[in-house]
C-alpha cells in the first residue's frame, strides 16, 4: 500500500495491509504405514522422503509527503507464515540402499510502515508493523513407530538419515521520518515474532543399518525496528514499543523416541543424535533530532529467546559401534535504545530497554532413563 502528497486529507482515515500463508498452506511428503517397500537396485537405490517449502508473506505500506493528515487514522502492515512442512515415513522398507527423510522449509514475514515528511499527524494516529512465523509453521521429519527398515540377512541399508531444517524469519520495521508522525494519544508499535519449530524424529525400527543419523537445525530470527526522527513522534501520552520473541515453542529437536529398535552392523559412524539452533532476538530504536518530544509517554524495546534446543536418545540400541548426542545451541537477545540530539523531551517519560534469554531456551543433551545401550566397540 503506497500513498504520496498529500494523497490523503481528513477525518478516521487509515492506511492497512495484510499478507498471510495460512496454517492450511501445508508441505507434506509421506510414505503410508500400509506401505512394504523394496528396492530393486538395493546396492545403489534411495528411499527418498523429501519436502521442502518456501514460504513468504510481505506487508508493506508506504507514506509519501504529506501523505496522511488526519485524526483517529493508522497505519497498519501485518504479516504471517503459518503453514507447516512435514516429511513422514510410515512404511516398511525391505530393501534399499538408504533411507532419506527429508523436511526443509524457509519461513520470512516482512511487515514494514513508512511514514515520510509528514506522513501522519492528528488526534489518536497509530502506526504499526506485526510480522509473526507462527506456532503452527512447524518443520518436522518423522519416522513414526510402526516402520520397520528389516532387509533380509544377505542386505544392509548403508544409511538412516532423519533429518530437519527450518530458517524462520520474522522482520517488523517502522522506519518513521521527518515529522512522520505527529500526534496526542498515539502509538508507534513493531511487533516481531517466531513461535515455529523444529523436530527431526526416529521411532521405529533399523533391522540391519551401517549407521543412523538424526539431525535438526533451526536458525530463528525476529527483528524489530524503530526510527523516529526529526519530529517523527510527538504529543501526550504517545506510546513507542518494539518488542522481538524468538517464542518457547520454537524449539529445536532432534529426537531417537521411546519406541526405537536399532541394529546396526560396523559402520563407521554407528547413532548420531544432534540438534543445533541460532536464535536471535532483536529489538533497536533510535530517535534522532527531537524525534519524540511528548508528555506521560513510554519508549519500550523488549527482546526476547525462549526457544530450547534438545537432542535425545530414548530408545534401544541392541548394537552400534558408537553413540554420539549432540545439541548446540546460539541464543542472542539484543534490545538497544538510543537517543540522539535531544530527541526525548517532556514530562513522564519513561524509558525501557529489557533483554532475556528465559529459562525455556535451555540447551540439552539427554540419553533417557529408558533408553537400553549396547555399543560393540568405539567411544560413547
């Protein structure tokens, strides 16, 4: 949504734009749990379970100069990605050469409000940008508990790999201008949010495998910007707020469950269980050149991570030459404020800037109470 020069005058006028990928825009590949599968060329010949989604919602709205000069207007750019991605094998595999379960997926909500020279002044205005990659924009790869990978005696799959990856990126910016935003009793707001998350799952059964991979990586990223300058925020009782959540449900998981059966023969690598996250939280604002000159206002930027990062051996390894779990995880939660050239003045201002990485963003690497070990040879 653009407007430009003077292009809109008067009373309850507003500017909003919304883009949304729905939590119906699903991904999925799978292999049914009536499937038996062989593979003729059982030397050379994959199983492949492979999805992979690109999903993209951009809001942008645009003020030109002069471009709204109203009372009781907004501005107002809302994005979100909801739809999940998922990669399942529920099927019996007789022979193969391997197993591939693959869920790839890229998640970007865009939400951006620009007002410039004068793009909002008035009673009651309000300027927002929401991006949010939502709880229901999972990434899985999953091999559920009835498959059974069980080729005859005179066959071994080489290779298992289970494997997740999401890159989730939610970016709200209202990069307001020269008296962009003149008002009493306004709010200037961004919002940005990722709550998806990430699990790569093996629950069934390897009868004769060389090795065992299940990975999952999740790179998470919520930003969200504010610049005021030159006038761009002004009267009583204004409101500035940026706030940026890497949420508790975007967690990273790479999972060997409960129900899991393995043998494998001497492979090289035997169970590999790794989970590796980089979650970023960040929040700056900046007003430059007496950009929020207001009473009884608050100027709040607020970032936080709370996704965790897992990886887990559950189930029952009856041999394997080595067992490697494995979680890394990166979380960086940045919330700067900074104020130039006079650009906070007035009575009651109250200033918060807040960062926090929360409890939930813990970072584990468990082998189970229940899980049953039996390593043949080789470091554990």
């Amino acid at each position: 949504t653009t407007s430009q020069t003077g292009s809109l005058l008067g009373s309850g006028l507003g500017m909003t734009t919304t883009a949304t990928v729905t939590q119906f825009a699903t991904v999925e590949a799978a292999i049914g749990e009536d499937a038996s599968i062989t593979v003729s060329t059982a030397t050379t010949g994959t199983v492949l379970v492979d999805a992979k989604a690109t999903n993209i919602a951009n809001a942008d709205v645009q003020g030109g100069v002069g471009a709204v000069i109203i009372s009781v207007g907004i501005m107002s750019a809302t994005s979100s990605v909801g739809g999940s991605t998922t990669a399942r094998m529920d099927g019996d595999i007789v022979s193969a050469y391997s197993v591939d379960v693959l869920a790839v997926s890229t998640n970007d909500a865009d939400a951006k409000v620009d007002g410039v020279s004068v793009g909002l002044i008035g009673g009651g205005l309000g300027s927002t940008a929401s991006a949010t990659v939502a709880a229901t924009a999972k990434t899985n790869a999953l091999v559920g508990s009835t498959p059974a990978m069980t080729p005859s005696m005179t066959t071994v799959i080489q290779g298992v790999l289970v494997s997740a990856q999401s890159t989730n990126t939610a970016d709200a910016n209202t990069p307001g201008s020269v008296g962009s935003i003149v008002a009493a009793g306004q709010e200037l707001n961004t919002t940005a949010i990722v709550a998806g998350g990430t699990k790569a799952l093996m629950d069934g059964v390897i009868g004769s495998a060389l090795w065992l991979t299940v990975q999952a990586n999740g790179t998470n990223t919520a930003t969200a910007q504010m610049l005021a300058q030159g006038g761009a925020v002004g009267g009583a009782g204004a409101g500035v707020t940026g706030y940026a959540e890497v949420a508790s449900s975007a967690d990273v998981d790479a999972i060997v469950g409960e129900d899991a059966n393995i043998t494998l023969t001497s492979g090289p690598t035997g169970v590999t269980v790794t989970a590796t996250s980089v979650n970023t939280a960040n929040a700056p604002a900046r007003t430059i050149s007496g950009a929020v000159g207001i009473t009884a206002d608050t100027l709040d930027v607020i970032a936080l991570v709370g996704g965790g990062t897992s990886a887990q051996m559950n189930g029952n390894i009856q041999s394997a030459v080595q067992l490697l779990v494995q979680a890394n995880g990166t979380n960086t939660a940045t919330a700067s404020l900074l104020a130039q050239g006079g650009s906070v003045l007035g009575s009651g201002a109250g200033l918060d800037s807040r960062a926090e990485i929360t409890l939930a963003a813990d970072v584990n690497a468990v082998v189970g109470s229940n899980a049953s070990i039996n390593l043949t040879t080789g470091p554990t």
